[in-house]
C-alpha cells in the first residue's frame, strides 16, 4: 500500500509545476475514464492515461515518471478532444516526458525516446530529416540490425529512398536553435 | 490565388508522389505555389515530446520566412500542418513566448501567417468550381474510406478545421470528382504514427483495425493527406498481412493522387507506381 500522505509531503509542488508547465489544470479532472476509453494505445500501456492525471493529482511523482503510458502516448489527441474538463491530457504526457528527461529517468519504453533523439539529432545536423540515415542510426543502437530490412529494397526500386541527406543553406541556424533551446532548458530546469 | 508552400521533409523523400500529384492538381486548379526559400522541418513529434521550447522555435523559422513574404502557407502534411497550428497558437497567446523564441530564432515574427492544411485550399468557391469544370476522368466504381487520422483535426482547439468526430470536407471532394466516398468508422482513429519504429507491433494492429473497417465498411480503397499514415498502410499492409493472416489488397492514396487522376493526369505522373500495393486493378484503363 502507498502511503499517500508521506507522498504528499515529500513530492509537494509536483501537480503545480506539471500544471505550470503544460498549462493545464490536472485538478479539473473529475476521474471519468473518457480518456482512457477512446485511447488507440491504453492496451498496450502499462498504466491507463486517467490513471497517470491521478497519480500527477497525488503527487506520485515517481510512478507518473516512470512507466510506459507516458512514452506509448502516440500524441493523437483523442483524449483532449474528448474531455469534458477541458483537460489537454496529450500536452499533459509531453509535460510528463519532458520532465522525466529532465530528471534523468530512464524511460521505460527506451527505443520510442531513443527514436526521438535520433529524429532531432538528424534535423540539428542537416535542417530536415534524413529518413535513411536516420532509420540506419536507430537500427544501429536500438539493436535491432535487420528491423524493416524486407522493406529496403522494395523503398528503393520504389525510389523511396533518398540515398542523401537533403541539407539547407541554413542549417547552422537551424542547429543553432538547438543549442540556444538547449541552453535556456538546462536553466530553467534546474538540472 | 497564391501561397507560400512548404512541402515538408516526407515529401522531399518517401511522400514525394503526394508532392508530385499536388504540384500537376494545384497547376490545373490556378492556385499558385511558392516553396519557401531554404525551409527546415518543423520537429513532428519527437520536438514536442522531448522539449517545450523547440516545438515552437523550428516551425517560427519557417514562418518568419513566409511572414516577411507576405503570403500565407500551404503545408500538405498533416503533421507539419499540425505544428504550424500549434505554434502559432502558442506564440499569440505568450508575448514572453514571442519574445524568447524571436530571440532563438535571432527573426522578428509576429505570427501574423495563416496556415492552411491541403484540403482547406479546396474550401474555396473558385477552385471548386475549375475543378468540377476540369474533371474530365469519371472514377467509376471507386469507393475510398477518406481518413482524416489524429493530425488534421485534433486537438480541436488547435487546427479548428472541420468536426473532429466526423469531418467531411475531403469526402466533399472526393464526391466533387465522381469517387464514391464510404461512410466508416475509423475516419479520425489513430494508425500509431511514428510509435511505428519503436514498437512496430502496435502500430501493425492499428492500421490493420483500419483497414478492416474500411474493407468492411465496402471501400476498395483509403485516401489520406499524411504521410505518416500512408506509410503505415501502404508500405506495412504486407507485414500486417503475415501477422494476422489477412489478405488485404488495398490501395492507399493521397486525396490529390486521386483528384490528379480525374484531371487525366497519367499513373506514371501522380506517382501511383511508387506505392507498394499496385492500383492497376481498381483504376484500370480509368488512368492512363
């Protein structure tokens, strides 16, 4: 059993800064599951998304941070679409993402963060993703050598492949805004 | 009628046919596009996700760009479309946000441009009147699902284009040009987007429940205006095939493939050959 108020006590300020941050009200929600059943992804996750606002209600910082609800939330939409609270919950998750990085949480669905980094690292070299060097680079450190390899040649008889990179002239201004975002999140986060 | 044009990066690469088939609609259809000069992607999913700051910052790049033209933008793919939207909204509601990512981006932009998704470009009186003019193809016996998926329509608040349960506008279209548009359950459901490298196998029973639904709902075919989810349909309907041990042959299309056809463009020109389930069956000689 959890012992709420001991949570309370030591996490306090969790639900306000998650509120902050998102700019949503979690303490509007009323509990009635409309998020949880239209979710195309709550099968496969470990908590149901109205869980997870609970959890941010109680201040049950660790457990809000710490499954894979937060990294299988496909960012659909269909929960903030649908709630009669007006709660945002899919900005809600990407608040709970942010803030499980900035705590240095190991994610617990490491490829789908894995694939993000390796998304915007593409993007901050060249200005624009570069599929195939991006696809090669997750392979490659999630492990999973041949993932799609039955896809490959027919992507490339298909020429659906670019075999380079498409780089901007203004790609050092584009790699630039990473950094300055780097910089001012390093800040403010406090870590 | 002109606007600034920004094709995003799926369209530079795996979605090139949907750049291919909008470029030949949008000439026939008088409505002129400009690509912005030197654009950059507009972060998708993984910026949001990962940052508060970025998310906004990479679009603001582009649109200061378009600002400074004059003009208003075209994005074709949802997502950039999506995040177009969302950045803008974000920038009018915080002057302190305006200010910082004005700073990052070392650009003075005052979220002054309108972005407009693909379809709204047709919700204009002129360009539906050449285009029924023009349709010179009738697309017999074509039955599309039209799948709007997440990104068109949600959240609601942001994009406010049509109804986020149950849009109409493209179906619209497709009626304009003679295509038999079904009605469905899974117009707005979600395919799993980009969850499709990490955890592939979710993504497989996502889009097979759409394709079920559009195959049971009579269509024998799905038009769509994202990449990301005709990639998952398109190129993953054989992975879903052996999973499941279904046989699914249906074609996926981008809305302005279709449209391009009824215009008489040829296969070859709207890219149709670059999909990985053939069309020949269900188009025939209706295409040249």
């Amino acid at each position: 059993m959890t012992n709420l108020s001991a949570v309370k006590r030591k996490n306090q300020g969790f639900k306000e800064k998650i509120e902050a941050e998102s700019g949503q009200s979690v303490t509007s929600c009323y509990q009635c599951g409309k998020c949880t059943g239209g979710c195309p992804l709550s099968f496969a996750m470990d908590y149901a998304p109205r869980q997870i606002v609970r959890m941010v209600q109680l201040n049950m910082k660790d457990r809000a941070l710490n499954n894979s609800t937060i990294w299988l939330c496909a960012t659909c939409s269909t929960c903030t679409a649908r709630c009669p609270r007006e709660v945002d919950l899919a900005a809600v998750m990407d608040t709970l993402r942010i803030e499980a990085r900035h705590q240095g949480i190991k994610p617990k669905e490491k490829d789908v963060a894995l694939f993000h980094d390796i998304f915007l690292n593409s993007v901050k070299k060249s200005g624009r993703v570069f599929e195939m060097g991006m696809t090669v680079a997750y392979n490659m450190k999630s492990g999973n050598l041949m993932q799609d390899a039955e896809l490959g040649l027919p992507m490339f008889v298909k020429n659906k492949l670019n075999l380079t990179p498409d780089k901007i002239k203004g790609a050092k201004e584009v790699k630039k805004i990473f950094d300055k975002v780097k910089e001012i999140e390093k800040v403010e986060g406090g870590h | 009628m002109k606007y600034a044009y920004f094709p995003g990066c799926s369209l530079h690469s795996m979605a090139e046919e949907y750049n291919m088939a909008t470029e030949l609609v949008m000439e026939d259809l008088n409505v002129e596009l400009r690509e912005i000069p030197d654009w950059n992607c507009c972060g998708s999913t993984p910026a949001h996700t990962t940052s508060h700051l970025l998310p906004v910052a990479l679009p603001a790049r582009n649109l200061a760009i378009i600002e400074k033209e004059g003009l208003d933008v075209v994005a074709p793919c949802a997502a950039c479309y999506n995040r177009f939207k969302a950045a803008n909204k974000e920038l009018n509601e915080d002057d302190d946000l305006k200010e910082t990512v004005n700073e990052i981006i070392e650009m003075d932009y005052q979220a002054n441009v309108e972005v407009l998704n693909l379809i709204e470009v047709f919700q204009n009186d002129d360009v539906m009147e050449i285009l029924e003019e023009k349709v010179n193809v009738e697309l017999k016996n074509i039955k599309p699902a039209v799948y709007y998926g997440c990104l068109l329509t949600r959240p609601p608040e942001v994009t406010e284009f049509d109804d986020a349960e149950n849009p109409q506008s493209m179906d619209q279209i497709m009626e304009a040009i003679g295509a038999e548009p079904v009605e469905w359950t899974h117009k707005v459901e979600c395919c799993g987007g980009s969850l499709v490298m990490a955890r592939s196998e979710v993504v497989l029973k996502l889009s097979r429940d759409i394709l079920k639904a559009a195959k049971q709902a009579g269509a024998n075919c799905i038009v769509t205006a994202c990449p990301l989810c005709h990639a998952n349909l398109d190129m993953r309907q054989e992975q879903i095939n052996k999973k499941f041990g279904d046989d699914f042959n249906m074609p996926i299309f981008y809305f302005t493939q279709l449209i391009g056809a009824a215009l008489g463009h040829s296969k070859k020109n709207l890219g149709l050959k670059r999909h990985f389930i053939g069309s020949e069956g269900l188009l025939g000689s209706l295409v040249g």
